[in-house]
C-alpha cells in the first residue's frame, strides 16, 4: 500500500506542477483557446493564484516525505487537491463540460485516497 501511496502521490505531483505551470506561465486568453474553457470566466489574476495554488499541491504531495520534514504536510496537501477539483468539477458542471468533470472525479478520488491513506493505515513515522 505504501508503494501505490507514493506512485499515486508522485503522479499527481506531476500533473498538479505541470497544470499549474501552465496556469502561471500563460495569460487566460491563451488558455482559453488551448482548451481550458474555465478560464473565461476568471479574471487573470484568478486563473494565475488557481496556477500557484496547484504548484504548491503538487510540491506538498511528495516533498515533505522525501526530505523527512513535517510529513503530515503530504496528506494536507491532498486534501488540498480535494478542494480545489471540487471547485473545478462545480465549475465544468455549470460550464456544462461533461469530460472535463470526469478527469476531475478522478483527481479527486486519487487526492482522496492519498489523504485517506496518509492520514490512516500509512502513515509516515
């Protein structure tokens, strides 16, 4: 179970630095015309602390446990990545994005188990 935590974890991790860099690097206008709908109906200023808020999820969710420091820090930061696909998945729905939703769900169900894990049978010593 360990093992599937940390691949779980680390695959996460990489979407969430990687969605977020985007967020960050690239004005709404550009996002919007690459597919990310949802950012027309945020300010830039919005889409860009959406794009922080991501990067920090994705390094909350290993960092802490490889460098051994305040490890509880892994499961927050899932719960983190809960919240914010709950807001996306609010979003896609009254954006009516049925695909968007389902990558959603299944962020969520992966934070979800993440969290659950983290904060339960695995946690870090």
């Amino acid at each position: 179970m360990n093992i599937a935590l940390w691949i779980v974890a680390g695959l996460l991790a990489a979407a969430f630095l990687a969605g977020g860099a985007v967020k960050v690097a690239l004005p709404k206008e550009r996002l919007a015309a690459a597919g990310m709908g949802f950012a027309e109906d945020f300010s830039g200023g919005a889409v860009k602390a959406i794009g922080v808020l991501e990067i920090l999820a994705g390094i909350g969710l290993v960092l802490p446990a490889v460098l051994g420091v305040a490890a509880v820090l892994v499961p927050l930061a899932a719960v983190g990545v809960a919240l914010l696909m709950a807001g996306a998945i609010l979003t896609h729905l009254r954006r009516h994005e049925a695909s968007a939703i389902v990558v959603n769900v299944v962020f969520l169900a992966l934070a979800v188990l993440v969290a659950w894990g983290r904060f339960g049978p695995e946690q870090f010593s």
